[in-house]
C-alpha cells in the first residue's frame, strides 16, 4: 500500500499504487442550478457508446434527481451506509477513512455490489421533491427552499485514484498519462465484475454478452482531436464544460477548469470522502438542502454557493460562464477584456469569443420596409 | 458531514433496511450443507493417474472406468494471498479422481456446492474448477499461477462454458427475457444488416477477439507467469462435462498428455497438479477462490 497526496481531502490518503500524475487530467465541471434534467446528455452518449448488444441498460452519462433518484438504485446510500459516519475538520480537512482504508484485509475496496435488478430503474425517484409535505401556501418564499430536489449528471469521474483500477486483479485497467482517462482494456478484462464492485459511483458497468465490463471512455477518439465530449458538446443547457484539472500546486488562473475549482472555488468533487480524487466537479445547486449539500460536497459548499451568488459582481467569472457551451473545442486557456470573453487552445490559437453582455437592439413593431407588423415571438 | 443526513430524508431505518439486501460479495457464511453426491474417500498427499483401456477423448462423468480410481480427498483453503479473496472457505474438500489412456488424461472432481450457479446475468457468477500444471516436470514453478519465466498451465472449466458448449452462448433474449429491445445498430429483422466488422464495432470484447467474448468450449486453456498475467491461449483439444446433483458437482475434465509448448505428462512420469474451484453462488469469481495450497504429486501409472 501506498501513500498519496489527495488534495480534495487536505491528507494523505492509503492506495494501492504509487502517486503517478497524468500530464493532463480530463475533467468536466457541470452548473447543477442549470439542469435540467432533459436527458440530452444520456442520449448523446447512449446512441454514440453503448447500443450495442449487452449495453442495453447502461448509461454512462446518467442524469438523476437528488435526493430520491439514484441509478443503480440508491448507490450513493447503499455506498455510504457501508463506510458509516464519517467526519470533517472545521477547516476541511477529512477526519474519516476512505474506500481503500476502510476495507477490511480480504478486499482492495470497501464496496457495495449491485445486482441486477438495481440497474433497472435509471430513472426511478425523478422529479420527486424532498423536504416533506405540502399543505398549501408559498413554500418556496425564501432560499433555501425548504421543498427541494436537484438534477444530478453524472459521468465517469476519470479518478486520479480510481477504485475500478484499484481492484482490477488482472491489471486490465489503466489511466492514460497523456489526459488521465481511465479505460478498461478490452482485451484483458475477464469481466470478474471487480471495477463495477469497487466503482463506489457505479461508473463501471458489465456487458453480459461480450463477458467484459465497460466504462465512459471520456469521448477519448474526440478528446484526442481537441474536441469536448459527446454529453457536453450537446448539453442543451450550456450547463458543463470539459477541459484539463491541474492540481492546486500548478493550478493556472488563465485555465477555465482551474478557474472554476481552484480560483474561484466554485466547482467542487462530489463525495469526496470516498478518497478517489474523482475529477467531475459541481457548482451545488443554491436552493438545496445545505446538510444534504454538505454530505455530497464536503463542508466547503457552504462558501462555494456564497461565492456563486457573487458572480454577476465578476466580469471575469461572468464571462468564463459564457463560453461554457459556446465551442465544441477544448478550451485551454481563457481572458475576459473590454466586455468580451475569449477561448483560446492550447497553443493560442483563439477558438471562440462572445460578449459577455449581448448586445440589445430595439426596433419598432411595424416594418415600414415590409408594410407588416411583427411579433415578439422568440 | 456531521450527521448521515440521508437517512432522514429517507424515512428512517426501515427504508434504510429495506434497501440494504445483502448483495453479491456480502452472503456471510459458506456453505456446510452435507452433499449426499460426493464420493466416500481417503485424504491423499498424492495422486496416481490409473492406466485404463478406454477412449478418453471426450469427458464422461458417469463412465464405468472411473472405478479404477479411488477417490481421494484433498483440503482447499481460501485463497490467502492477494486481495481481493473471500473472507471464509467455500469449498472446503475436493474429492480426485484421474485415468489415463496412454493419449489423453481425464480427471473427475468432486465438491459440495449447495446451488448451481451458470451465471449469465449481471452480478451473477458461474461454478468453476481449475486444475493447473507446470510447464517444467523437474522444477516445479510457484504454486500460485507461476513465476515470472516459470510458467504454469491451466485447465479452466465453468458451468457458463458448459452451457455455452452444450445450448450456444446465451443471446440477451434468453439472459432477460422480459427485456423490451427494439434493435440493435445494424441489425434489423426486415432490411439487409451492415457487415459482420461493422455490427461488431458496436460489441468491443467481440471487435478486439477478446475470447471470454466467444462461443466457449467448456474448458479454457490458460497459461500463467504470476499474478495477473494469466491469459487464455488457443486450445488443445481438453473438454470438461460436469454434472451437478444433490447439492454436489462432479466435473471430468480431460486433456492431452502431450502438449507442445504446454504442459506434458507421459506414462511413467511424474509430475505435479494443483487445483482452484469457484462458488459461482458465493459470488466467487477470478482471485475469490478456494484453492490447494500446494503442487499435489502425480504419478502416471506406465
């Protein structure tokens, strides 16, 4: 066993493997107080992936309601319930034990196993509010709202310290150094269904007619041509952008991810605890419950909504939000000057620019040229 | 994460609970159901391979020959060295029989295993015994699948591999079939598909010629250098017929004596075995096993 550095949890943490950083790390950031939940995302993916015969059931981009959706059915609880309670310092570093800590000597991963069942109902709980019942009258006059449900999309989060690996006996699993994309090899993997025990997300699913296990490959073929992901390039919300993490030590203020994460501190892993280093990353929702948000996020949440409601105050974030959805490119670096906010690629070469305000034209309702009256219509 | 704040939001303990079922991986005890199927037999330290007059190409479990093999018991522990293993035994004895027929060799195992268990859909794990040689006669490897250039080979039968060799490998009709599926991309009931490359493109294990993607025989022939690195190769002709009743398995699996660039056992000779057996219903699969801890001599009557 290994020690390592996790910097979502401020420690060190136990792993199997030595510390070994990819060059870049693949990462998505998804605005979850812009969801909403119309499956775009799961689509794109299901008609590019996994058609295929034994794939039928699978979602490798999900989007499930919080707190009543879970798919595989209530992975989250099930996962949680298996590590017991678990603590926070004041100052956000993690008290408790992570998955490889916590499992006992027999296993590599403390873990729940889904059975089939559990993976059929990947829309179970949506749009089902927490929070109790209603008996008439306005519920929803103050934030946050005491009736609450978010939407949640999920990915694979491409780990720094991937469990699925971890637990892989054949060694059939492997994270890329040129971008940190965590594959299965479809050549070695016997479909022991370890990774889809260990996976504590339920990221890795089992093909039961090719007898192998299967993984969101991070749109790999695209990523390598400097192009976004399937379930981001054709998310109708603009909600979630893709680019490449640093860690905090050499995070860049000009990159968007690093911005969102480490600058603003914004965007936050959820579930941390875990002890993977998952690499998609949130802007919690404001109207949610804060003790549930602190379970899922960690006890920074609190400040991360704070500084989110400041944005409209900050040119800079303002306009990185812009670009969010305005390119199919990776973004790696951004600027905002004079009102307009740029996407540049890895060399410099500029990708997109939109204004970070649009511009309002005011006409008149009838159209001299045209001897017509126009509607407003969208 | 002061409080497991989810729980209150779910109603309480008792939805807790119900939504807790043990699942795969997590079924507590093994088994000790008595199983009135297994041979009586003595606790061997070794092993002789009778010379029988008999065609012992293909397995036969209930063959009259069998009778000129006393049965005897070895002891499995669970698999103690790399994790993940199982926290308990399943498969406690292991009851051995072997012929030879100057051509092939065939040995008849026999366990308690309470279910039978073939596998197939998701979490579901196959019954399995693997008997493993070395390569090199005189200077035995590592027990545990080989050392790094000391290879072992290994005869690997599962229940899922039997099915495939005796009813086809299972479509997803018969593995779900309540399953409501429209079609597959290019693959349509009433118009002309696309080409066997581009339907498969969509099958990864099947494109790549991954062979646990395949149709099997019932036995996978293996060889091994050490952990993680077994990796199944291209047959010889071994085959296994296992029948399972009353709570036992008997499984013969046979193979040639004589395999080029494989393991080899010659009439006279002496050689070594060891052996691995899987509770597909104990969600044991891969290193969750019951294994001998040792290379069992083996003796091949002239």
């Amino acid at each position: 066993m290994s020690t390592v550095k996790n910097w979502q949890l401020g420690r060190d943490i136990a792993y199997p493997y030595d510390e070994n950083r990819p060059k870049k790390q693949w990462a998505i950031v998804f605005d979850l107080n812009k969801c909403i939940a119309c499956q775009t995302c799961t689509l794109a993916c299901k008609t590019t992936w996994t058609s295929g015969k034994g794939q039928e059931y699978m979602f490798w981009n999900n989007v499930e309601t919080k707190p009543w959706g879970g798919y595989p059915l209530a992975w989250d609880l099930r996962v949680l319930e298996k590590l017991g309670r678990q603590d926070w310092s004041a100052n956000g570093e993690y008290l408790g034990k992570t998955l490889v800590e916590a499992a006992p000597p027999s296993e590599r991963v403390l873990h729940w196993a889904p059975e089939d069942q559990d993976w059929m109902y990947p829309n179970i709980g949506e749009d089902d509010c927490a929070g109790g019942t209603v008996d008439g009258g306005g519920h929803m006059a103050q934030l946050p709202h005491d009736k609450w449900f978010f939407y949640l999309p999920r990915t694979c989060a491409h780990c720094t310290y991937p469990a699925c690996l971890a637990a892989c006996p054949r060694k059939a699993i492997y994270k890329r150094e040129e971008d940190g994309i965590v594959l299965i090899d479809q050549t070695r993997c016997k479909g022991y269904g370890e990774c889809v025990r260990a996976c504590p997300y339920k990221k890795s699913m089992y093909n039961p007619w090719t007898r192998t296990s299967e993984k969101c490959i991070g749109c790999y073929p695209a990523v390598e041509q400097g192009v976004q992901p399937q379930c981001v390039v054709n998310c109708i919300g603009k909600i979630r952008v893709m680019g490449f993490i640093n860690p905090p030590w050499s995070a860049r203020a000009d990159n968007p991810i690093d911005y969102l994460v480490h600058q603003k501190q914004i965007a936050l892993p959820y579930y941390p605890q875990l002890g993977l280093e998952p690499n998609i990353y949130y802007i919690p929702p404001v109207h949610a419950d804060p003790a549930y948000l602190e379970q899922m996020f960690g006890p920074r949440v609190h400040e991360a909504i704070e500084r989110y409601r400041a944005l409209p105050q900050d040119p800079v974030a303002a306009g990185l939000l812009c670009l969010i959805g305005s390119t199919d490119r990776i973004l790696h670096r951004f600027k905002v000057e004079r009102g307009i906010a740029t996407g540049s690629d890895a060399d410099g070469t500029e990708l997109v620019s939109v204004p970070v305000t649009e511009s309002i034209f005011e006409r008149s309702a009838f159209d001299a040229n045209l001897g017509v009256v126009r509607n407003n219509t969208p | 994460m002061k409080s497991p704040h989810i729980y209150r939001l779910l109603g309480g303990a008792a939805l807790v609970s119900l939504l807790s079922t043990p699942g795969c991986g997590d079924k507590g005890t093994a088994p000790t159901a008595a199983a009135p199927g297994l041979p009586a037999a003595e606790p061997i330290s070794e092993l002789t391979v009778a010379r029988v007059d008999a065609d012992l190409s293909k397995p036969d479990p209930d063959a009259s020959y069998w009778r000129s093999s006393a049965p005897g018991a070895i002891t499995l522990i669970a698999q103690p060295m790399i994790a993940p293993r199982p926290a308990l035994v399943t498969t406690e004895k292991l009851i051995l029989q072997a012929v030879h027929d100057g051509k092939h060799v065939a040995f008849r195992l026999s366990w308690a295993d309470p279910e039978m268990s073939e596998a197939g859909g998701l979490g579901q794990y196959s019954d399995a015994v693997a008997l493993q040689f070395p390569f090199n006669n005189e200077k035995l490897p590592p027990v545990m699948m080989g050392g790094d250039g000391d290879p072992v080979h290994i005869f690997h039968w599962r229940a899922q591999y039997q099915h495939d060799a005796e009813h086809g490998k299972p479509d997803m009709a018969s593995l779900y079939p309540n399953a409501s599926i429209d079609m597959y991309a290019m693959e349509f009931h009433d118009a002309p598909g696309g080409s066997r490359d581009e339907r498969e493109m969509f099958n990864p294990g099947v494109a790549l010629g991954n062979p646990q993607s395949f149709h099997k025989t019932a036995v996978d022939e293996i060889v091994s250098e050490g952990f993680s690195t077994s990796a199944v190769q291209a047959g010889h002709g071994s085959d296994g017929r296992g029948v399972w009743k009353d709570g036992s398995w008997s499984v013969v699996v046979t193979r040639a004596m004589t395999i080029d660039g494989g393991s080899t056992l010659a009439a006279g000779g002496k050689s070594a075995v060891s052996f691995a057996v899987w509770q597909g219903g104990q969600a044991e699969v891969g290193s969750r096993k019951s294994l001998y801890m040792n290379w069992l001599p083996l003796t091949v009557a002239p």
